[in-house]
C-alpha cells in the first residue's frame, strides 16, 4: 500500500493483536476462536486445480521438457503444477525431478533436477516503496518470497520507480514468478512487489 492508501486506512481491530482478539473470541464463545492461521485461499477447500476447472473449463494436456527444452513426457495441464514440486507429477523420469517454470501460452512445464531450483537474483516489478521513497543506492535488507520462509540477506537496488533487482546473499529455492517479494529492515517492512 502506498503512503497515501495507508493514511487513509481504519484497521477493524484497532491496537488488538492477533492474541487479544482470539482471547475476546474465547471469552465470548465464537466457534472459530481456536480456527488455525490460514495463508491459504479462505474460500478453496481442498483442490486448487479442480476448483479452477470448475470455473474455467478443462486445461489441455501438455509437454514436460528439460531445460534444454526437450520433451520428457506429458503432463495433465499446467494449472495442476507450482514451482518446486516433486511429487504428483504422474510419472518417473529416472531421477527426482522438480517443477522449475511453467509457460501458459506454450503451455508447457519444464523440469529440472533440485540443484536447478536454486536462484540467487530477480526482479520485482510494480514495486511499492513504503517511505514513497525508492532509495537512491543499493540497500542491504532482508527479503521473503513466500510467507513460510524465513527473512534471507539481500541487497535491493532501485532500477526505476517501480522496478527493483535483489541479490540474495544465499540463493534461494524455488523464487516464483507472479508470487510476492517482501522486503524488510529489521521489524520494519520497507515495501514489496512481484517477482518477474
């Protein structure tokens, strides 16, 4: 959110965390009181790919290739796989294989052994300086590409407005296209975008 949507902004529980509201819950013997965090999407249970088909139609079979971009065999559509999977692919290549990139309009999935899942740099586009501010060198910061993992050590350099490269100390496995970047200093969130 920009500084201008924040500062309009009326958070329902006011100064209650997450602790507080779940005692109050408790006290007054709402059912979902003890409900577990969810990350996921509230409304899906179950099946992702089949809740998609239901509202989309059928997905059409495709090719699984290398990353030389050789076909390795057929998959059941490119909906039914994310970024980093190992199992469920529905067949055996030989050695363990992993989801590495999927191409909806070639609709393809290309696969690659775990030692290619590994990343050490990206970009993030429509990115979203908290301060309103990009800083005008590179930053150390700490950095999520998804809500499970831990903060990781990076450096984010502005490369316009809305567009920033971060370079892992480490790399990381399995960054994901289309998914969020968070970045942070300290407890501080220092703003976010989408991978690309």
């Amino acid at each position: 959110m920009t500084q201008s949507q924040l500062g309009r902004t009326m958070f329902p529980l006011g100064p209650y965390n997450k602790d507080e509201v779940r005692g109050i819950a408790l006290q007054n013997g709402l059912k979902n009181a003890s409900k577990p965090d969810s990350q996921d999407i509230c409304f899906v249970r179950g099946n992702y790919a089949a809740f998609i088909l239901s509202h989309t139609g059928e997905y059409p079979e495709g090719d699984f290739l290398d990353t030389d971009g050789n076909v390795i065999g057929r998959h059941k559509g490119h909906i039914r796989y994310t970024i980093g999977q190992r199992k469920g692919l529905g067949m055996g290549f030989g050695k363990l294989m992993y989801v590495k990139e999927k191409d909806s309009e070639k609709n393809t999935v290309t696969l690659c052994e775990e030692s290619g899942l590994y990343s050490g740099s990206f970009y993030a586009d429509s990115f979203n300086w908290i301060t309103g501010e990009p800083p005008k060198s590179p930053v150390k910061v700490k950095a999520k590409v998804r809500y499970s993992q831990n903060e990781e050590s990076a450096v984010a350099e502005a490369v316009s407005d809305s567009r920033v490269h971060i370079e892992f100390e480490k790399p990381q496995r399995a960054i994901t296209k289309g998914q969020a970047v968070v970045l942070y200093d300290g407890e501080y969130v220092l703003g976010g975008g989408t991978i690309n």
